[in-house]
C-alpha cells in the first residue's frame, strides 16, 4: 500500500485524531472523556462506502437522539460555502478521510507501525 494523500492525512489529524488517535485506535486525547469512546478505525470491518456514510454522517437516522461523532458533511460543506461545488467537494473529503482510515486499518493488520 503506498502514502496516502496528504490532504487525508491533514484532515484526519485535524478533525479525528483528537478522539480517535494518531494510529486510529481510539485513544485520543479527548477519547477519556468521551461516552461511548471512539472507536478503534484500526478493527473496523466498514468498507469505503459504509466509512464514507459514517463519517458523512447527514444520512444517519437520529431517533434516539444525537450521535457521538459530529456529522462531518455537514462541517464540510458548511466551510466551502460560496464554492460552486460545494456539497461535490464536501463528498470528496469525506471519501478522501474515509481513505485514510482503510490505510491506517491495512498498516495496523500488518502489524506495521502507524503514523
């Protein structure tokens, strides 16, 4: 498996890793404090398109009220207002960060070392 793009790499630290750890493994530094606790993206079974509409997140159903993760999409969206091309872009990142969290999942099975 090669690098992944950098502009996955960049979103996941800025959005994810707080919760979910560098390597993916739910150990965040706001991970204590968090009820129920980040998953481990590292033991996930979700592949692209399922990762794509977790992390997407505006399609989820909420009837018991809201989720532990924030809805990502919308977050995206929201910052590239004004953009022609704004919900396109949107999906894009979301697929790009659902990218990187198959990567650090195929760098855990390997047992190589994570980011």
């Amino acid at each position: 498996m090669g690098q992944p793009p950098q502009h996955g790499v960049d979103l996941y630290v800025r959005h994810c890793a707080s919760c979910h750890g560098v390597a993916g493994r739910g150990d965040g530094p706001a991970a204590e404090a968090l009820v129920p606790r980040p998953s481990d993206l590292t033991r996930s079974s979700a592949e692209l398109p399922e990762l794509m509409r977790v992390i997407d997140g505006r399609r989820t159903i909420r009837a018991h009220g809201s989720s532990a993760m924030p809805v990502w999409g919308a977050v995206f969206e929201a910052a590239l207002e004004g953009d022609a091309r704004q919900h396109r872009n949107a999906l894009r990142s979301v697929q790009v960060l659902a990218e990187y969290v198959l990567h650090l999942r195929a760098l855990g099975a390997r047992g190589e070392p994570t980011p």
